[in-house]
C-alpha cells in the first residue's frame, strides 16, 4: 500500500465529501471536523454511489439508495438497507457488510489516501 495525492483540501468543503480516483481505486474523501477520512466510493450491498448519499451526525454516511449507512473511520456497516420497504428480502442474499475505509493524510493542501 502507499499513500497516493487525491485531491487538494479545496476540493472537499467543510462538512463536505466528493469521489476521486486514487490511483485507480474509486474511494469518497470526508471533510469532517476531525479532518479527512476516506472510504470504498459504493456501498457494500448494491454498490449504491456513496458520494450522492448523505453525511450523518458527522460520522457516518448513508447510501442514497437503501439507506444503509457506514461509519465513515472504520467502514462499520452500522445500519443495514432499510427501504423501499421489502429491501429487507433482499438482504436475505445480501447480508450486513462493511466498506473499505482507507488512512488518509495531509501534506501541504494534499488529501493523501493510502490504497
């Protein structure tokens, strides 16, 4: 694994996420008030894009598509798909899973992720 330049600190606002490619590998960059955090860019069960999801409690992120929702430090699945009501039959093929979270660092007004 190495660390590779993804974006620029501009490039993710405050609060903020955004997909890039780091050296090949789709990943989603988190401006938290803790910093930069980097996961896996889909979700884990129908590889929903996590990018168009939404921020929870500045901690998680919640794919647009089923709900399911990922602690964003750890990849946790920390909520399983949840809607459209039914989803959850599908779960029955596709069970609780967690996505790749990957280090990230600053140097300068890099975001670094290491893939």
């Amino acid at each position: 694994m190495a660390y590779v330049r993804v974006c620029s600190v501009n490039d993710v606002p405050a609060g903020g996420m955004a997909r890039f490619k780091a050296d090949g590998t789709a990943v989603v960059v988190y401006n938290l008030a803790d910093g930069f955090h980097a996961t896996a860019a889909n979700c884990s069960h129908t590889f929903g894009p996590l990018a168009r999801g939404k921020i929870i409690d500045g901690q998680r992120v919640r794919c647009p598509l089923h709900r399911a929702e990922f602690d964003i430090k750890t990849g946790e699945a920390v909520k399983w798909a949840c809607f459209p009501p039914g989803v959850q039959l599908l779960n029955l093929f596709r069970p609780k899973k967690p996505i790749k979270a990957y280090a990230t660092k600053v140097e300068g007004d890099a975001v670094l992720v290491d893939v």
